[in-house]
C-alpha cells in the first residue's frame, strides 16, 4: 500500500507540558501578530517542572475524593488506545496510583493502579472487543460494524478534548523578517496532504499569506501509520472542507495516502518526523506539538466565521463548548462531531476523546474480573471525570463542560457488576 513507508528517525519519550505561543486569531486582510505573554509561558514551565518533581518523589496530583472519606478501591486495571490522549491519562494514572486507596477485600493490592497502552485507537477499540482491556480509549466513536462486533453492549463517554494542530518544519517571515505562522484554509490543506501541491511557495499558499517570505522548500507529508482517531478527525474535517479529499480519501482512522507520503505510529511518532525534516507538515494533538519545541511551527487555519486560528486551549474551549443534544452513552456517537464550530475565534479541528466500556463488566468478563475491580473502575472514571479535569489545561487539552461531565455521569451509573449498581464516590 502506498504511504506506509517510514521517514526520518522519530522521536519516542512520552510528551509531557511545555511552553506555546498565545493564541494567534485574525480575520481574513488584517495583518498578522504574534503575541507571547511571559507570564502564561512560566506559568505552563512550572506545571512542566512540579510534574516531574511529583513523579520523582511519588507525590503527583493527590486526588481528592468527592465524598468525604472517600478511597478509591485498591486494584488493577488494563486500558489501551488513544496516543492523542496519552499524556493526560498518564498523569490521571499516576496521580490515582499515587494516592491512598482502600484495601478492603482487595486481595493484597496496594494500590489503584490503572496501565494504560497508547497503542492507537485502532488498537485500543480492537482489544476491547477481544475483552484483552478493560477500557478502551480512542478519538474516533465507535461505528456501526465496530458496535455490532462487541461481544456486548457498551457505555461511550467523553474524557477529554483538544485541538489537532496543523505542524510544520518551515520557517516563514514577514516584512521585518519576524517569524510568523502560516495561514491555511481548509481546501489548500487537502490539496497539500493529497500530495497536490509540492513546494511551499506554491501560489495556493502564497496568496493566503501576503507580503510573507515562503521557502520554495519542498513538501513532505507525515501521517499517522497507525489506526488513529487523530487521524479520523483531521481527515473527517479535510472531508469537510474538500469534495476531492472526500470522494478520493474520504475520513476514517486509517486511509490509503497518496504515494510519497511517510506513515509513523504514534502521535509522537509524527511530531519526531516533522520537527526533524525540514519542509515537512503533519497533524497531532496540540501537546505533542508543543513539546517538539523549536523545530515544529503551528498553522492558523480559518474558521467557518473567517478568522485565521492557531489552536490554543482557549479558542479549542471555544469549539468544545458549543456541543450540543449528545446522544446517550448507550447511543450512537458515530455521527457526533464539534468540528468547524460556527463560533467567533472557535479553532475549526477540535475533537473529543472516548473512553468504551462494557456496560455490565461482570457479565463481560465472567470471574477473571471482580466486583471490587469495578468499583475501582467506576471511581476512576468519576475520579477523572471530575478531580481530573484540572490536570488538563496544563497540559494543553480542554477540560470538560458541565453538559458534557453529565452525560458522563448517567455513562458511570449505566456500569453494572453482573446486574448490580456500583459505586462511584
């Protein structure tokens, strides 16, 4: 199959916080600014610096417990998928392990401890179905011929959200010779990734930006290698905005590139590539974007109201907020997007994360998973659900809104141990 061949040497620790450029928006003539507010970026290096403190020292992010009193089950649990959501949930996992848990009936275990695979979405769904995990992550819903292959019925609810950024190694200037972010719209950028423009300085790009300096560098595509949800939303939104990327590539976690593109696995797999090939473009999540640092720049891309956005928490929020009428946990999410949101400022490629657990987990998994297991696992939803949305602007990922933490609320109540109710909190 053509693009699946591997590119430059990638990257391969586990992204964690680091600085970002302010929130760059303009509408469609005005001309460009970059604004870096000093404050903002230590604030984020500080977060960066007591993570690693915490993790050193085994004290990270002590949860507190929505009920007085309150422990979350000692015990263990397996989950797989998502890389977009791999940096947040690392910590969410560490955070719990870390805590005091309650012992009882907990056949010695010490600890609340949740192993989390970032294998891809593909994967993450993939194992689920073969009851290998017992959470499921992925940035792309469950279809229909995914649904109707579970062995059993299961429980869909958001736990994050973000921005899939636009990534490239390229440096752009303009009059003064200051470095500024390129402007793209959704059409061009569908041209770029089918392989249809070849060099930076193509006028399709060139007339987007005005009075800038473009490199005739040329272009190299980096995609996801992976069964990807990253890949889903950035290719449902190419969809979106290009009848040619729809009818020829269409959306899906994984699709045939054009030949002379370059697959890597894992979203950092991607960010590595990029920031190591000059000319190179590609999409991730907003947090590997930023932790690749000086190599990599962020695309603003336009909105549907014609303000060109470069992804920030803030204008991502802006995208996320605007969900509305979200189907059950026990619905269908297939056809559920927050893409090209019609807000003022609203960054257009924004998506949610999914957890997929079966919604009676003692039926799922017969007596290889006990009863104290599921109030561990109930109590770590809610806990991440909750406490642990506070994790997530630090790490440049949008924290839940309330209408959304309630769907998630009827998901956790809707888990049953072989028929019985289970408590969270």
């Amino acid at each position: 199959m053509s693009g699946t061949t591997q590119g430059p040497p990638t990257t391969n620790s586990p992204p964690t916080g680091s600085t970002t450029d302010d929130a760059y928006v303009r509408k469609s003539g005005q001309g460009k600014s970059r604004t870096t507010t000093i404050a903002a970026v230590a604030v984020i290096i500080v977060i960066a610096l007591a993570l690693g403190g915490a993790y050193a020292g085994g004290l990270i992010l002590k949860p507190k417990a929505s009920t007085p009193g309150y422990k979350i089950p000692c015990g263990s649990l397996t989950a797989a998928g998502s890389t977009f959501v791999y940096p947040l949930m690392a910590v969410w996992a560490a955070s719990v392990a870390s805590a005091p848990c309650d012992t009882t009936n907990a056949g010695g275990a010490t600890a609340a401890q949740v192993n989390y695979q970032a294998v891809g979405s593909g994967s993450g769904v993939t194992e689920l179905t073969q009851r290998l995990i017992n959470i499921g992550a992925s940035d792309a819903p469950l279809t229909t011929t995914q649904t109707n292959a579970l062995p059993d019925p299961v429980v869909t609810m958001p736990d994050s959200a973000g921005a899939v950024a636009v990534i490239y190694n390229l440096k752009v200037t303009n009059a003064t010779g200051a470095t500024v972010p390129l402007d793209l719209t959704g059409p061009v950028i569908a041209q770029i990734f089918a392989g249809n423009i070849t060099t930076w300085n193509n006028t399709a790009i060139t007339a987007l930006n005005p009075g800038d300096k473009i490199p005739g560098t040329a272009i190299v595509i980096e995609h996801r290698s992976d069964g990807s949800g990253t890949t889903f939303a950035f290719t449902s939104y190419l969809s979106s905005e290009s009848s040619y990327w729809k009818g020829k590539y269409g959306a899906a976690t994984s699709i045939n590139w054009p030949a002379g593109s370059f697959g890597q696995k894992g979203s950092e797999g991607v960010a590595g590539a990029v920031a190591t090939t000059t000319g190179a473009i590609g999409y991730d999540e907003l947090n590997y974007a930023q932790e690749e640092g000086a190599n990599l720049e962020t695309a603003a891309v336009q909105n549907p109201n014609g303000g060109y956005v470069i992804p920030s928490v803030s204008d991502t929020a802006l995208a996320i907020g605007s969900a509305s009428s979200l189907p059950s946990p026990t619905g269908s999410w297939q056809n559920f997007t927050v893409l090209n949101a019609a807000v003022a400022g609203a960054y257009p490629i924004a998506t949610f994360t999914y957890l997929m657990i079966y919604q009676d987990v003692g039926k799922a998994y017969g007596s290889s998973f006990t009863m104290v297991q599921a109030q561990e696992l109930v109590s770590f939803l809610w806990w991440i659900t909750h406490t642990g949305q506070n994790d997530s602007a630090g790490l440049f990922y949008v924290p839940l809104p309330a209408t959304v933490i309630a769907v998630d609320v009827t998901a956790i109540a809707d888990i049953t141990y072989n028929g019985a109710h289970l408590t969270s909190h």
